[in-house]
C-alpha cells in the first residue's frame, strides 16, 4: 500500500496539506470494495476502475486505488485500465513529480518510491509530462498542469511545452479537458492559471477575452474580497461567444448564468455579494439606483405612489434618460412636484 498524488507531491514540496485535502491509496490486487466495506466509513465505488473513495467523519476523502495500466484505445477518451504493479501505476501518470509514491511496508516501515526520475523534478519545482505522448492521449494533462503551476508555483519543463500544441490538437475531443477547466475556476488563483496557459501558448482555452476580467477577479482576493467559484464562472460566461455552450462544457448548471443577469441588472445588492463583484468590474459606470426608501425620503407619500414612482424611474433607466443617482433625485424631485395635491 502506498500514498501517492498530491499529497505526497505537496509534503516534498514542503506545502501545509490543507491545500490538498483529499487523500490518494494506491493498493495492489486487493478487493477494494471489501477493503471499503470494512472501514465502516461510507464509501462509494467505482466498479470500471476497482477504486473506492471513502468519506471519514471530517469530510475529507481517501481514493482507494487499485494500481493498474492504462492504455488508450481513443485518444481523448477514458483511459482502458488493466490490474498492474506500483510500477506501473507510478509510470502511467501525469508529471514526475505526480508520480512518488511512499510505501508502507507489511513491517511498518515507510520508504519513498521514484521509478519516474520524480525527486529531481520536485527540486527543480518543474512540471515534466512522463512520455512525448501524454497529452495526445490526455490533452486534460495540460490544464492540470497550469492549475498546479499557479497554485504551487512551478514551471514547465521544456518537454511540456513541446507538447502544448498536441493538447490543443486534441482538446476538443477531450471532455476530461472541460472538467479541468471548471475545476481551475475553484483554484485559489485562477486568473493566475489562465495567464499561465496564455504563457504556454493556450490562451485560447478560456474565452481569451476572460483573461482581464479573471485577473481582476484574482486581485479583489488579493485585497481580502471573498470571491467564489461562481463568481468566477460567470465572468468567464460573460465573454464567451457563446456562453450556453461554455456552461454545458463545463458543467457549470444555472447558477452562474443566472448571477450573472443579476449582476447586469440594476436590482440593488450588498455590498461585497458576488452581484455587486461582478458589476464594478463588468460595468463600472453602473451605480445604485434609487430604492423605494430613496423614494420616501425625497417626499413621495408613501402607498401606492411609490411603485407608480419607481416606475417611473425605471421608464428614464430603460430610455438611458438618467445615468446616475443624482439624475434619478433630480428626475424624481421634478416628478413630485409634479404631482396632484392629495
Ligand atoms: N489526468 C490525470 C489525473 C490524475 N492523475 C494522477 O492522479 C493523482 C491524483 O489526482 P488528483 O487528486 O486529481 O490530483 P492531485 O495531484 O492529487 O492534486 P490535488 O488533489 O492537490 O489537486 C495525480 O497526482 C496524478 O498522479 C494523472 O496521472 N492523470
Ligand atoms: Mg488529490
């Protein structure tokens, strides 16, 4: 049994493993879903695989992994496993310094396990694909790769970069590309990955127009501003030329679409919500319209005259006959005094 992935990965690079929670066990020929079974935890298993992922009572979760081969019958497609040694299993993985695995001896004993060349690649801090097919086979490779040079600050080897253009090739018949590409939105800097596909040559990936716009997004974090994952996603829908078709990519569900119609309306929010986020970046000039408080306060009589008059102000909006808040006082002081004595 050995732990492998990130979390070995994150522990050599000498990173606090809160950035990478989940846990990855890669066991040889055992029936992992009695193993799973016998944790009591609850578990759910993946029967094309062999693997089990189970829940302990924090939250986090542990992938059982029955170490196997790979081979891809279609480029793109899922990968075909066959039951294969620790070996094997290091060797059909994405990065070297993906591919370390420390073993847990029958006696108790651990010892680290690098049949990739792994350990160099974790102190030069480079991401190195582990064959010049690897991104033919698996263009999702690359955004992986960009993912976990923004989020742990590594480079690309010069045998990434070469296969930069096959990724790109093959993208489009990839769907594990799109998941990755929705999983760089929840990254800590996302903006930050995008730049670095832009510095690859694979700009183009996310709509390039969101590259601005995700990096402004990154520096309101920057500057203690919570910004979530929708957030994100519905400033990457904003740019897309066609953004129905990006959301159904991506999987991104309504959310995102919906935050954004929010965001480009003239409906108040609080401050700080991910509505008012996106608008002082989507539309600068936008300002806070007039509430039926503002109303009030301005002298209508309170009742029914006030829908009538914030009716009224929406008139001027949608006629772009007022473009700030002063406007709409003025507008509605002219109004009140225009109305009948009561
Ligand atoms: N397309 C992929 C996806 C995953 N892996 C392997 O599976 C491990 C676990 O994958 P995942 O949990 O997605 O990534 P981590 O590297 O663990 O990174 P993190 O969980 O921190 O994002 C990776 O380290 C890598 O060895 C791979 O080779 N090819
Ligand atoms: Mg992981």
């Amino acid at each position: 049994m050995a732990l492998v992935g990130g979390a070995v990965r994150d522990g050599l690079l000498g990173i606090a493993s809160n950035t990478s929670p989940d846990l990855d066990l890669a066991i040889e020929g055992a029936d992992l879903q009695a193993l799973a079974t016998a944790t009591g935890l609850p578990f759910t298993f993946h029967a094309a695989f062999g693997n089990a992922t189970v829940t302990l009572p924090d939250n986090r979760t542990v992938d059982l992994i029955r170490t196997r081969r790979e081979t891809y019958p279609v480029a793109g497609g899922n990968p075909v496993p066959e039951p294969g040694t620790l070996t094997e299993d290091l060797q059909r993985r994405d990065f070297g310094l993906n591919a370390l695995a420390l073993v847990l001896e029958p006696g108790g004993e651990l010892h680290l396990l690098d049949v990739v060349g792994g350990l160099p690649d974790i102190q030069a801090r480079v991401l190195r694909p582990l064959h010049s097919g690897s991104f033919h086979e698996d263009a999702s490779r690359l955004v992986r790769a960009a993912r976990l040079a923004a989020r742990l600050d590594l480079a690309a080897h010069p045998d990434l970069l070469a296969q930069v253009p096959d990724a790109l090739k093959m993208a489009e018949q990839t769907p594990r590309l799109w998941a990755e590409l929705r999983l760089l939105l929840a990254e800590p800097r996302p903006g930050r990955a995008a730049r670095m596909l832009e510095t690859w040559g694979a700009g183009q990936l996310p709509p390039p127009a969101s590259l601005p716009l995700l990096d402004a997004l990154d520096a309101e974090k920057e500057q203690g501003v919570a910004v979530n994952f929708q957030t994100y996603a519905a400033a990457l829908l904003h740019v897309a030329p066609n953004p129905a078709d990006l959301a159904a990519r991506l999987n991104l569900g309504e959310k995102p679409a919906a935050l954004l119609a929010r965001a480009l309306s003239d409906t108040p929010y609080p401050d700080g919500s991910p509505e008012r986020i996106l608008r002082r970046l989507l539309r600068p000039d936008a300002y806070t319209p007039l509430t039926g408080r503002d109303v009030v306060a301005l002298g209508v009589p309170a009742g029914q005259q006030i829908g009538a008059a914030l009716a009224y102000l929406a008139g001027l909006r949608a006629a772009g006959q007022v473009q700030s808040a002063e406007d709409e006082r003025a507008a509605l002081r002219q109004y009140v005094r225009n109305l009948p004595p009561s």
